[in-house]
C-alpha cells in the first residue's frame, strides 16, 4: 500500500525526535551541568506529559520549543542562523502535521528537507533514513510527471491521427463531389 504524504511527515518527525532528544539533552547537560533537568522543565513551564522524564523522551513538539527557547543560552553555541531558521520552520510543519493539515508533494519533500538538515547539523543518524524518504518522494513524482506526459502524448497522438481522419474523409467527400458534378 502506497504511503501518504502525512505519513511521510509522521515519519519524519518520529525521526526528529530520535535524532534531536540526545542533542538536545548534552547540550543542557553542557551548559547547565546538575540543572540541566530543572532549567529545562523551567522552559517549558507545567506539561504534566514531561514531568518525571529525560529530554531524551520528549516528544518533538517539546524539543523544537525547548531548542527555540533556549537557543541564545545553550544552542547558540553549536547551531548557526540557519538551523534556528529550520526550528521554526519544524515547529509549524510539526504544527500542521498534529492538526491533520494536508500536505503537497512539495510541503512534504520541503519538511523532509528541513528536518535532514537539522540532523544533519547536529551529527543525528536518522539523517540518512529521511535521505532515504526524499528520493523515494522525488521517484514517485517523477515517475508521476512521466506517466503525466505519456498520457498527454498518448493523447494528442490520437488527436492528431482524429485530425487526420477528418480532413481525409473530407478530402474524399469534396473530391467526390466534383467527379459526381461532372
């Protein structure tokens, strides 16, 4: 059974959370030392679903906001520019993957994209599997694109060929017109 683009975007952020939880947790560990759980639980004030758990196990909702908010004391140092620029970006496709938005093709490859290149950036494995999910993405539309221009091939053949029958039979009829008329 074919995969939906939602269920691609599921992946990925399944991915997200794998590859940015251990990130996440060195880094406060780094800045912090023996606060690091407690400047964190700060950040994201009284979630209930977090309490009692490492950053490692929080969900990617959690992560995106705790890199996001934290980003000039503890981020800042290991991330550049353009990595918070794809947090925020993650943070609403995380946003409308949760609120069962539809995703195109290209919303799709874009936040596969996006979430490699975070992992990417922070030295997380998973970055190959969503290499793996955005060049079976781009297969599909391009073999999408070419059963596209076939048909439309396929089409203007028998078109062309209607085109031609026309203007034979037509050719015949005038033709005999004139002979009859003689």
């Amino acid at each position: 059974m074919a995969i939906s683009n939602h269920e691609r975007v599921n992946k990925a952020m399944d991915l997200l959370k794998a590859g940015l939880g251990p990130f996440a947790e060195r880094e406060f560990t780094n800045a912090y030392q023996a606060k690091a759980a407690s400047q964190a639980a700060l950040l994201l004030g009284e979630d209930r679903l977090l309490a009692n758990k490492s950053v490692t196990q929080w969900d990617v909702a959690a992560l995106l906001k705790l890199m996001w908010d934290a980003w000039n004391d503890v981020f800042r140092k290991t991330l550049g520019q353009s990595e918070r620029t794809l947090v925020s970006e993650l943070r609403d496709v995380r946003n409308r993957w949760a609120h069962q938005n539809p995703f195109s093709t290209d919303d799709t490859y874009r936040a596969l994209d996006s979430a490699g290149r975070l992992l990417t950036a922070v030295s997380a494995p998973q970055a190959d599997e969503i290499e793996k999910i955005k060049m079976e993405l781009l297969r599909l539309r391009f073999d999408e694109q070419v059963r596209s221009e076939k048909r439309k091939s396929d089409g203007t053949a028998v078109g062309s060929s209607l085109s031609q029958l026309r203007a034979s039979l037509l050719f015949d009829e005038v033709t005999q017109g004139w002979t009859s008329c003689a």
